[in-house]
C-alpha cells in the first residue's frame, strides 16, 4: 500500500523557526532569494547572479508574514517603501550575518510546477457514508 498523503515542505516552518533563533542569538538574519527572471519590485542593482539577498531583521522590515506558500514584508530600497512577496520557493538560505550559521534549504523540496501548498493541503478525503 503506497501512502499518498499530502505532507507540507519543511522550508516555512525551518525559515521562521531560523529566523526566531538568530533573533535570539543577537544575529541579524539574512535570506538569499532566487529571482529566476522575475525580480518584481526588486531594484535590478540589487541582483547580483541571479540571487538577491535581503536584510529580514525587524530594523530593516515591516510586517513580516511567513506563510505556507510565501514570506511577504515591507522594507526599503533607496528610501521607498516597498512589498515584498516572496513564493517560498524562491527562498535559498537564511544566516546570520556575524556568523554566517543558518541554513541553506533543499532546491528539489519544491516541484518545477509549484502548486499551492495550503489549497492542496486543505483538500480532504472526506465522503458522505
């Protein structure tokens, strides 16, 4: 019998779970993003290879949310405020600036055609008997 479950990615749950303890460490966390092209509100001079990495400590963002799906905040670029809406798998690594520790997530824990984590999980199984 082969289990055909729908199981979360592990990658919001170990962002928020870094993010928190390099907080606690005094270490001012740091997450390198996969623009892939679409670097929406992103400055271009802010790419460097493909990847952009973002300050996402509470001095330099507002309103963080880490969802299943996505990591959304405001920050700044050149003084504007700006969203920001990350899918979450766009997301490379979270460290710490003064230590570099942190950790870097697995690319393939993300399907080529990603579909909504939350929707598919909130499908149920459930029938009338």
């Amino acid at each position: 019998v082969r289990d055909e479950r729908v199981v979360t990615p592990k990658r919001p749950y170990l962002l928020n779970a870094i993010h928190a303890w390099l907080l606690d460490n005094n270490e001012t966390p740091y997450i390198s993003v996969d623009v892939d092209g679409d670097i929406g509100s992103i400055p271009e001079s802010a790419v460097k290879d493909g990847v952009v990495v973002l300050n996402v400590s509470p001095t330099a963002i507002e309103s963080l949310d880490i969802g299943l799906d996505a990591m959304s905040f405001y920050c700044r670029f050149n003084g504007v405020r700006t969203s920001i809406n990350l899918p979450m798998r766009s997301i490379l690594a979270i460290y710490g600036k003064e230590s570099g520790q942190g950790i870097e997530f697995d690319k393939l824990e993300y399907p080529e055609n990603p579909k909504s984590v939350a929707k598919e999980k909130s499908k149920t199984k459930l029938r009338l008997v």
